[in-house]
C-alpha cells in the first residue's frame, strides 16, 4: 500500500477524531455515541463533502447573521432570536445536521442580488417529508437546525421580518415548489422537470441505498448550467399576455412551465403534445395552431424545421399477401392523433405486383384545414406543418 494512501487515511482518522470530541463536548455526549454519529453511512456526504462537526459549531459563534452577540445564543431550536435552546437528543443530532446540508446541497444557490423568497419555515417541513423516509429522527426538523444547516453552507439568509423566528433561505423557489410537491402528501406531483434540483435524483437514490444497507460508491457533481437554446419555447414566452387569444393562451402555458405542471415546448410538435396531456379545450388548440402558423412566417428559415409534426401513433394493422394469389402483395394500415387529439392521421400502404399504393389522409374536419403534410418527404415518413395561408396574426 502506498505511502499516499496511509498518510490520506490517517488525515481522515485525525478529522473524525478531533470532530467527534468536539461534538461529544458542545453536545455533552460520551465519545462512542457521537463517534457513531460521526461516522454513520448517512452523514458521509453524499452531494459534496462530510460536513465538519467543528465548522458546525464554529457557524454558531462566528456567522454574520446567525452567530452568538457576546455569547449569548442567537439561533435556536425554534429558530432565529428564539427563546428555546438547543435541544439535543445525543443519539442523532449529528447524523440530522449533515443530512440537512446535502438536503440544502441540491437546491441551485442564489447569486448576489437575487433576492432570497424560500421561508425557512417552509423547507423544515419539505425536509422532513424528503427526509423522514430514509432516516426517521429526521421526520420532524425544527426551524433552528434547518438554518443552522444553512448557515453552515454559507447560503444567503435575509430575515423575514420583524421579530419572527424564521429567516428566508437563498435557494431557489421554483425548485423548492417542484421537491415540497413531489414529496408532500396531497399535492399534486409536477408533470414537468424543467425545475427539478440537479441533486435530486442522485440524492434520493443514494438514501435509497443508505437505508439498504447498501455502499453509496458514486460520487456526485454538480452538472454544468445548460445553455440549450429553445427558440420556439423562448418565443411562445414573449407572446404572453399580448392582447389576443394567442397572448391570453400562452399565459397558461408560461404558468404552466413555471409551476412545474408541464414540461418546456421545445418545438411546435411538443406543444400540442403538452394541450394533450393537460387536456386542453378546442379554443386552445386552434389559438396553439395560429401560434405555430405564425412561428412559421416569422422564423428564420434555419429555424423551419422545428415547426413540422409527427403524431403519436394509436392503432396498426398489417394483412400478409395471399399465398394463392401471386400478384398480392402486403397492405398496412397505421392510424396516428391527429393535432388537437380528436381525429386521427391515417396511413395506407397497399402493393402489388404491377404498383405500389400509399395514401395519407386526415381524418379531422378542424385539423384538415389548419394542417398539411409536409411536401417532399415519402408516405413512410410524412411531417405535418400549419396552413398559413389566411391564418391571423
């Protein structure tokens, strides 16, 4: 074994150590119950290092907002400028606090200027709903450890207002919404991810293991902002609100993205997907139909391509040639949804040996008119694309 690998070990030794003392002696707890505090397979860190025992109690004496004023305690269990002290059970204070900071870990921080708008009072209860499954004594979490977890993390902590004991949390809300919504019961869980926390998964999966019994090897890091452009979905944004049906539509949609209750329309064929899934009325097809026809005269031609539609399929039939009948070949038939969910896109392929027929047809009196097959593809690939002829702006 190398010497670089020893000396790595006893350094770890050496921390363990020197943090279970501390902890035992700010706790009054005998050094084997905090050793296994310390050292429990849930507070290793699983979305970043182990947190510190020594950094935890030194973010009660030293943090600008939440430190001690003269030695006089400022955050509580009950939380900021709280009349209750510390109330330690010596068995798993440890173990809740270091799952607290991965909890928080998840969340995208906010930058400077950005307004903190997440109640501590709201994530000790998401917390505990996340949390209280895979680790019970984390099943209920007072407002003071989920700030001091926060402080710990040096996130942005502004006070709520005046005299009350919660303080708002620098993370961002949208993400807090779409984790309270998946983990709480009754509500309704997101049908769109745009907003899950990029730790989520990892997180989740890696308690999943934890309570196990099971080694968490993987480690994880947190993945590079995205940079996608979506130049369709940034468009039906900026037409929110504009002063026809196309404006008063959009503001559902952008509502929608925002709340997580469906996913980003990257294209025209996933919007009318998304009304599908939502169950959206006639009215708000044919306003998503104009929006796309009108997408389509104002994109730039390298853009176009976006705009053309496949259906999902619903039904096949294929029918084998006769064996007797030497000139009979294979005919097939595929039916697809048609746009707005109420006809459907037929597809015929019938051959011989003297010819091959291919029809398409929709079988849709509103989607006929405001849809045609994209010319120049073959019937085995056949695109839609708004009608723009006549279609108001």
């Amino acid at each position: 074994m190398s010497s670089n690998i020893i000396d790595t070990r006893d350094a770890r030794d050496r921390k363990v150590k020197q943090d279970t003392r501390a902890w035992a002696k700010y706790t009054d707890t005998n050094y084997t119950t905090a050793l296994r505090q310390v050292e429990s397979p849930f507070a290793k860190g699983f979305l970043g290092e182990r947190v510190s025992a020594r950094q935890l109690i030194n973010t009660l004496d030293d943090h600008d907002l939440v430190g001690a004023d003269d030695g006089d305690f400022i955050l509580g269990e009950a939380g900021y400028y709280a009349d209750t002290p510390w109330n330690f059970n010596q068995t798993s204070d440890f173990t809740e606090l270091a799952l607290l900071v991965d909890f928080l870990r998840m969340f995208t921080p906010l930058g400077s200027g950005e307004k903190p708008g997440v109640s501590s009072y709201a994530l000790e209860h998401t917390a505990a709903d996340f949390l209280g499954k895979f680790f019970p004594p984390a099943s209920h979490v007072s407002n003071g450890r989920l700030i001091w977890a926060a402080a710990a993390l040096d996130l942005p902590l502004v006070e709520e207002e005046e005299a009350s004991p919660n303080l708002m949390i620098g993370i961002s809300k949208r993400e807090h919404d779409y984790v309270k919504r998946m983990v709480r019961a009754g509500h309704t869980k997101p049908r769109g991810h745009q907003h899950r926390p990029a730790g989520f998964i990892h997180l989740q999966a890696a308690l999943e293991q934890c309570t196990a019994g099971e080694a968490v090897l993987d480690r994880w890091e947190r993945p590079v902002p995205s940079t996608e452009v979506c130049p369709f979905h940034e468009w039906l944004i900026k037409q929110a609100g504009r002063g026809d049906a196309i404006g008063d539509w959009t503001v559902h949609y952008v509502a929608g993205v925002a709340d997580s209750d469906h996913r980003i329309a990257r294209t025209a064929n996933e919007y009318l997907e998304i009304l599908q899934e939502v169950g959206a009325s006639d009215d708000c097809y044919e306003s998503a139909e104009n929006a796309v026809a009108e997408w389509v005269r104002i994109c730039a031609p390298s853009q176009r391509g976006i705009t053309s539609i496949r259906t999902p399929r619903i039904h096949s039939l294929v029918e084998e040639a006769d064996v007797d009948d030497s000139d009979s070949g294979p005919f097939e038939r595929h039916e697809f949804l048609c746009p707005c969910g109420e006809g459907k896109i037929v597809e015929e392929h019938d051959s011989n040996a003297d010819f091959q027929d291919n029809d398409l047809l929709i079988e849709c009196e509103m989607c006929s008119e405001d849809w045609r097959f994209v010319l120049g593809l073959s019937a085995w690939e056949w695109r839609l694309e708004p009608v723009t002829t006549g279609t108001a702006s």
